[in-house]
C-alpha cells in the first residue's frame, strides 16, 4: 500500500493484521476460508442481541430456484414496521447471509426494522442475471407477502434496499430495475462502498491496487466472472441492470444514502453515482470518510466505523418515519 497505509485511520490500521487476503482468482476456495472463519467467529460470539430470526425461502423468478432469506425481527413491541432488503458483500462471488448476521441484527435493532437477507446466486457459477433475479424474487416476496407473517411486523408500504459492495450494486440494479418493471416503490437505497462500474477504470480504481480487502485488480477479476468476459470493455454492450453506472437515465429512481472510502478502489465509481443521481433530482445522502478502506464501515473497535454505522441507521429510520 505503500504511503497510504500510514494515513488510515490509526484505530483502523491496528485490524488491518486481522483481516483476511481477499482471492478472487479462487473463489471457491476463498468461500470455504471465509466459513471456517465465520464457523470461529459464531462459536465464540453467542447469539444475536435483540433480534429474532427466521429462515425460509421464496420462489423464484425466471425459472430460477427457490431463494433462501434470513429475516431479523427486533424484539421490541411488535408494531408494523418498515423493512431493508439485504444483499451482502463479496464481489458477486463469495460472501453470505451468516457473514451478515451480526450487521443485519444491529441494523434490525438500531434502525428499528425488519431486515431481510438475501442469500443470492453468486458467479462465476451462477453469472448476471441470476442474483439479480434472486433479488428481485426476494423484494417481490417481501412486497406481497411479509405482511401476512404473524410476528415480524412488515409494513409492506415502507421497502427498502440496501447492501454493501456488490450487496450495494445489486441494490442500486434493483432499484433501476423496479423503476422501469413498474414497482414495488421503494423508499431508499442504502448503497456502502457500492460495486458498480464494470468498466475499472476511475482514478481510484487504478490507483489502489494493494489496498485492504478490496483492491483495482480484484474488481476486474470479479467483474470478469459476474459478466462472463464483458467486464472492463468500454464497447461491451452491459445493461445498467448489471453494472448500474451505465444507466443513462437516473430521474424517478428512490432516494440514495451513499458512502465511500478514501483508500478504496471503489471510491470514485460510488461518488460518481451519486452525483449523477443529485443532477437527475434523485434525494441524496453521501458520506465519504478519510482513513477509511473498503468493508471498513462495519468493523468493530473504530470510532470512524461507528459513526458511519450510525449515519446508516439514521438514515433507514428517517426514510420508514
């Protein structure tokens, strides 16, 4: 990383020995890592504060298969609340709902809502469209159907979606890809260190090539199994339902809450997106943050990570006020 590991966050830098070496050239392999870590972490974390949580799936769309979720209810009174839509980091190829459950609870809790995690096909098996379409299974399940659960108190008027990196690109996707298919409204889309340029090519994509737990030459790599070879081709013909900044037209899409981190290939691709979003009149909430890197908003023991998370939660209570 050379000079810039000396400018994150100095609370930040002491985890940067804890975190793993992300591999995206052996996604497979870095899946089975990622749960014998997970595995580690929940034998000695007990169970999630707060919350209570239910399993099932829901059919899917397009002769997909069925779509497992994870539904996080707060146990306060069981008033009719509003619900974000889940989709968690990795890439489009690794990652999973029990790598989520600790932010999912906090979220349910904190921001006072029924969080629904979406446990997503993920490429280079299952490339673009399939974890859009388990997406959009999802929120469409959500919308018609997790008001009529007796105990999770949805409010299937207020829908969210959110999610971080390519949990925040699929996020933005559906979001665009709602708009156009005629609903359901959403209300926000909270997008951290969302993953949306296929094209890899901003200043802080090619700058941060051995930055924590993201890096330039990941995305493209990770880019190349979602899309099937089409990534980082200015003349590939990409729909914005895959790669959300080349959409063109960005009026009528749901109000945004957008975060980036300044030591974060990408950085500019989500602050970009944002801008783009402000001038097509679309309500926006930008965060970026100095010192910080890619994944680094829901690590522990760092102010700079609780004040980003606490800027999340606001902004999911103010959008289901």
């Amino acid at each position: 990383m050379g000079h810039a590991e000396d400018r994150i966050d100095p609370q930040l830098r002491a985890l940067l020995p804890m975190l793993p070496r992300v591999d995206v050239a052996d996604p497979v392999g870095f899946r089975e890592a990622q749960r014998v870590r997970q595995a580690q972490l929940a034998a000695t974390a007990g169970p999630l504060p707060g919350v209570t949580v239910a399993d099932r799936t829901v059919p899917g769309v397009a002769d997909g298969p069925d779509v497992p979720i994870r539904v996080y209810a707060p146990d306060r009174d069981p008033a009719l609340r509003g619900v974000l839509v889940w989709f968690h980091g990795g890439g489009y190829v690794f990652g999973d709902i029990a790598s989520s459950d600790r932010s999912c609870a906090a979220l349910a809790v904190e921001a006072d809502c029924v969080v629904v995690s979406v446990e997503y096909r993920l490429a280079p098996e299952d490339p673009y469209p399939a974890g859009l379409e388990d997406a959009h299974a999802a929120l469409l399940w959500v919308a018609e159907h997790a008001s009529e659960v007796v105990g999770w108190g949805v409010d299937a008027s207020r829908i969210a979606v959110g999610g971080v990196s390519a949990g925040a690109g699929l996020a933005a996707a559906l979001a665009l890809y709602v708009r156009d298919k005629g609903g359901p409204a959403l209300v926000l889309q909270l997008l951290d260190n969302p993953m949306i340029d296929n094209h890899v090519g901003t200043v802080s994509a090619n700058a941060f090539t051995d930055t924590p737990l993201w890096t330039g030459p990941q995305d493209r790599l990770a880019w190349s199994a979602y899309l099937g070879g089409l990534a980082g081709s200015a003349e590939a013909d990409v729909p914005p339902y895959a790669a959300p900044s080349r959409a063109t037209e960005l009026a009528g899409l749901p109000p945004a809450f957008v975060t980036a981190n300044e030591f974060d290939p990408l950085r500019d691709e989500g602050i970009e997106y944002a801008l783009r979003l402000l001038q097509a009149g679309v309500p926006v909430e930008l965060h970026h943050r100095p010192g910080t890197f890619h994944g680094s908003n829901f690590l522990p023991g760092a102010e700079v990570s609780e004040r980003a998370r606490e800027d999340m939660y606001a902004a999911v209570r103010r959008a289901f006020a």
